[in-house]
C-alpha cells in the first residue's frame, strides 16, 4: 500500500489516480480510516449509466437524503467531505459504456481535490480500463 500510504501522509497530492493495488477493499478501509479518512467504495462493475453511477457515488460515500443524483448535485456534496479517499473498482464498464459522461464525473471528482485542498479528496480507480492520459498512476 506504498503509494496509498503516501497519499494518506500528505507526500502525493490529492486528486484522481489509477491504482493497481491487490489488497482487499476492507484492509483499504482500514489503513484509510486508521489515517484519520473517510472512505468510500464503489463497486463499478455493473455501472453502465449515469444514473447508476450517481446512485452508487451516492451511497458509497453516504449523501444526504437530499442529494439530487446530478452532476451539480455530485459536486455540491462532495464538497462537504471531510479528507477522504474513494476506491472505484469496475470503473472501465462504465468508462466503456459512456465514455463522455464518465469523464464528465471524473472531472467533478478531480475538480473537488483540486478545489478544496485543506480537505483532501482522493479517488482511486482500480483495475485495467481505457487509456487515461491524464490520470497518473500510483505506485
């Protein structure tokens, strides 16, 4: 859980990365909560669509009842988070399915680490999927 590790101790940034860590979700839980996280899982290997994406992000990361299901509504919630790390199994069914709605979610991902930095936001995407040029790997 190296680069795992430094993410949790502040030596990488937050932001969106793709991992290839072999570890089971709940010792990521634990070595995430042990930080001082919050932690979220999301099982993407069914998601195909936008709703089933905004649903699932919902609920791995306990919205409000309120929460609206939209990408707006993605962004106002996640922007009440405290430091967390999302670890999304399966991505590429849906990165696959819907490429321009996939990247459109990743962007409100990446834009909720890189706008509130006193509160760090880390997603993991975890498996093989499409070429991500943008989305570092970490090791």
């Amino acid at each position: 859980m190296s680069g795992l590790a430094s993410v949790l101790a502040g030596r990488h940034a937050p932001g969106v990365y793709r991992w290839h860590g072999n570890f089971d979700a709940a010792d990521v839980r634990h070595a995430v909560e042990h930080a001082g996280w919050a932690y979220g899982h999301l099982d993407g290997w069914e998601i195909e669509h936008k709703a089933e994406f905004l649903a699932a992000v919902g609920e791995a990361l306990s919205f409000p009842d309120y929460y609206g299901q939209n990408l707006d509504a993605l962004a106002d919630c996640l922007a009440d988070l405290p430091a967390t790390v999302l670890l999304w199994d399966g991505w590429s069914a849906f990165a696959r399915a819907e490429p321009v709605t996939f990247h459109a979610g990743l962007d409100v991902l990446a834009q909720r680490a890189r706008d509130e930095p006193s509160t760090p936001f880390v997603v993991l995407l975890r498996g093989e999927g499409p070429d991500l040029p943008a989305v570092p790997l970490l090791e």
